[in-house]
C-alpha cells in the first residue's frame, strides 16, 4: 500500500459520526479527519460546518460525535452551543465518559443544564466541571476552535504514532447510512491488510439472519449496499468478521 494508500485508510478508520442527541440517535453524517502528527501522537482535526449541523446554531443545541478507531480517547463525545455572555465561549465539547466508573453521561438537562451520569447519578455542569456526586473529578474538555462564523475544529489525540506504524491488521466497520433505514442502506468497511471479510445481520436476540457481504476486502473504502425492503420494522445487528473472527458490530434501524 502506497504512502497515500495508507493515509486515506487512515481517514476513513477515524471517520466521526455525528448522531442526533435524542434516542434513536439518528446518522446527521460524517466527518473524515484532516490528519497531523505531534510528538508522538496523531492528531484528528475534525471540521463540522454548522450549515450541516444547523442544530448547533440553536442555544443549547448539542449532537454527539463518535471517533472511530481511536485507542487513545474515549470515542464518544457531546458538543453543545452555549450563550457566549455566560462562558465566554460559544460552543463547548466534552467526553461523555464519567471519571469515576466510565458509564457515559445523559443528555444535557434541559432546564438544569447539568450532566447527569448514567451510572451512580454524578452530576457536572455544561462545562464539565463536577458538581456533585461520587466522581469528585470534572469530565474531560476537548479542545476546541470555532471560526466565529460556519465551522467548528475539534482536536483529537488519535493513536499512537509509534504503535500504528507497528500495526498491520487495521480495520473499521462503520455506521450505515442512512440509519434509521427505510429501502437501501450502506455500509462502509475496510482492511489495511488483504483478508476475508463477512458482514452478517442478527435480530436484536442473536439469531442469524441473512450475510450481507462475503468476500476479500483489501482496500481503503469498500461499501456494500444492502437493502432491508423484506426486513420488519425494528432493531438490528450487523457484525464483521475477518478471517472468520468477529471484529465489530454496530445497531441498524429499519422503519418504513
Ligand atoms: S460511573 Fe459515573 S458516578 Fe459512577
């Protein structure tokens, strides 16, 4: 694989998708890193216009945002617009990962404007900070920069540099687009290295259903398109398998 090879997998291995911040979190898009090295990190530099995103020009707005890939961070953070007066800054960004145990946070209330954590009940204020609870430690900042005008920059510490050149058997599974789904779905995959790939869908108790992909995947961006016409209404799994070993699974909607 050639050095250009290599970077736009890496692309697509740290692809962010941006999801509504009400169940059932729907797909908004997604978003592929601009890639930098510093020190021994890579860092993810994500761009999210807010003509894409037109609920973070809301007060109080938020989406939540997941990095795929990611070994250094936890993948899953919440971005919110806030009244600049009050925080001097319009938009803050924050992991959704409580400190004390790791259960993620709840949506922002929305007339408290606290953090709730899912597990013991933590609360943090909108920045993060700790209020209350067996936490005793804030929630984790992302760094942020917003241009003042279309477009928020997010900076994330990716991987390793070191560790990811030691790595031959990458590989992403992403969402598919759209989710929720009504007639044809995709679903992106990739493998740095030449293997054989499945991708089969489940019901929501593990039975199998049918295998959507079978086949030798070796590039940087395959998509397989698949539709769910004779599906049911409701919630799905798909999970890939490389070499015969299961790798990643991810939920599918299907409303029609
Ligand atoms: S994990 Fe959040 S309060 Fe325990």
């Amino acid at each position: 694989m050639s050095i250009e090879e290599r970077r736009k997998f890496l692309k697509f291995l740290f692809a962010a998708t941006i999801t509504s911040v009400v169940p059932p979190h729907k797909l908004l898009g997604k978003i592929f890193p601009t890639l930098k090295n510093k020190e021994d990190e890579l860092l993810g530099i994500y761009g999210i216009s807010l003509l894409d995103y037109p609920q973070l020009n809301d007060l109080w707005g938020s989406v939540r945002i997941k990095v795929e890939g990611t070994i250094m961070y936890y993948p899953k953070i919440i971005i919110v617009r806030v009244p600049k007066d009050d925080y001097n800054v319009d938009f803050i960004c924050v992991s959704e990962r409580c400190p004390h145990e790791g259960y993620p946070i709840k949506d922002l209330d929305p007339d408290t404007h606290l953090f709730e954590c899912s597990g013991h009940g933590t609360l943090f204020d909108v920045t993060g900070k700790y209020v209350w609870g067996p936490a005793s430690r804030d929630l984790e900042r992302i760094n942020l920069h917003y241009d003042g005008d279309k477009t928020i920059y997010l900076e994330i510490p990716l991987y390793p540099l070191t560790k990811l050149e030691e790595k031959k058997d990458l590989a992403y599974l992403h969402q598919n687009n759209p989710n929720p789904c009504s007639d044809i779905t995709e679903i992106q995959f990739g493998c740095l290295s030449r293997s054989f790939v499945e991708i089969k869908l489940f019901d929501m108790k593990g039975n199998f259903i049918k295998t959507i992909f079978a086949g030798e995947c070796s590039s940087a961006g395959d998509i397989v398109r698949f539709s769910v016409e004779d599906l049911s209404n409701g919630s799905y799994l798909y999970r890939m398998f490389i070499n015969g070993k299961p790798f990643n699974t991810k939920k599918m909607i299907v409303t029609k």
